[in-house]
C-alpha cells in the first residue's frame, strides 16, 4: 500500500506465502487494476527470462487506504 513495485521474492519474503499470482488475480476480478511491468531477467540457464514486478497506483493505494479505515 506504499506505491512501491514488488516482485515474487518481495510479496514471499513479506507474507510468506508463495500465492502472489492468486492475490493478483483476485485484486484485479474485485477491479483494482494492478500494474504488471516486465522486466528482463535472465539467468544463465534462462537467457530469455522475464519476471513480472507489480504495482498499485498511489491514487488507488489511497483510496483503498481510505476505504478500510487506515488513512493518515
């Protein structure tokens, strides 16, 4: 909720869980419109490798914020 862009490794190392895509899927069917940009990310087995990195737009970000209760 703090605008940043985040990838898999950032969304397991916060929640613990490995359900990134699931939480993506669900926020977008609800109709907040997550951002996916596409990065390369090659690796020496995988040189055409893209990851995803995903983002919220702060506009949105507030007005979720606002939404459940916790705006500043």
């Amino acid at each position: 909720m703090d605008g940043r862009m985040f990838d898999h490794p950032d969304f397991e190392n916060s929640t613990q869980s490995w359900r990134l895509g699931a939480v993506i899927f669900t926020l977008r069917a609800l109709g907040w419109p997550v951002e996916t940009i596409e990065i390369p990310s090659p690796t020496r087995h995988c040189p055409d490798r893209v990851i995803a990195l995903y983002k919220l737009d702060s506009k949105y970000t507030a007005q979720a914020l606002a939404t459940s209760g916790d705006a500043q």
